[in-house]
C-alpha cells in the first residue's frame, strides 16, 4: 500500500478529528499531497493542498476550520479537522497530486 489513510470516526458537531496518511518515502518526498472527500451522488472535491515546500490551500468551506501539515520525517500528510460541521461528513481521501495515487478511503461522520 503506497497511501494509508486512518483517523475517521465519529464526533459530534463542534468537535475535532486528525486524519493521516502515510506514504512510501520516494512518494511523498516528490509529491504535493491533498486531501479529498466525497459524499454518495457526488464528485471527490478538493479540501486541503499543500505543496513540497509547505505552501496550503483550502477549499472555502474549511477555511479557518481544516488544517493539513506534512512531516517530511514521518512521510506523512495530516489533515486536522476542528469545529466540525455535519457537512463535513463524508468519505476523506487522501492523494499524491504527481503520481495520482490514492489513499483508501477514510469515513469522517458529524453528528448534528
């Protein structure tokens, strides 16, 4: 497995989750590394980029709520998640943007 995606689960609205995703070392050294999710009936969408050099992005609806970091020495990508909605929930994946790889899906579920 080239991505390991954990750190789903369930959490009431308000609350907070870090998802991870490992990867092989030769991935994510030369990747920008994203996470997506995706709710049934519709298209995987862009939450969070950041770049080799540690520039991010958000998609606007988790601006100043979702934070994504990599550790360079771990290979690993998180994706904290805070004062989470229950649109949030969905199926979280994560993804090597050069490389196109994906990680399995992790499920993040928001009680209301």
């Amino acid at each position: 497995v080239q991505l390991q995606a954990s750190g789903g689960g369930l959490v009431q609205a308000g609350g907070s989750l870090r998802l991870s995703c490992a990867a092989s070392v030769n991935i994510f050294s030369l990747n920008n590394m994203g996470w997506y999710r995706q709710t049934p009936g519709k298209q995987r969408e862009l939450v969070a980029l950041i770049t080799r050099g540690g520039t991010t992005s958000y998609d606007d609806s988790v601006k100043g709520r979702f934070t994504i970091s990599r550790d360079n020495a771990k290979s690993t990508v998180y994706l904290q998640m805070d004062s989470l909605k229950p649109e949030d929930t969905a199926l979280y994946f994560c993804n090597a943007v050069r490389d196109r790889l994906w990680g399995q899906g992790t499920l993040v579920t928001v009680s209301s």
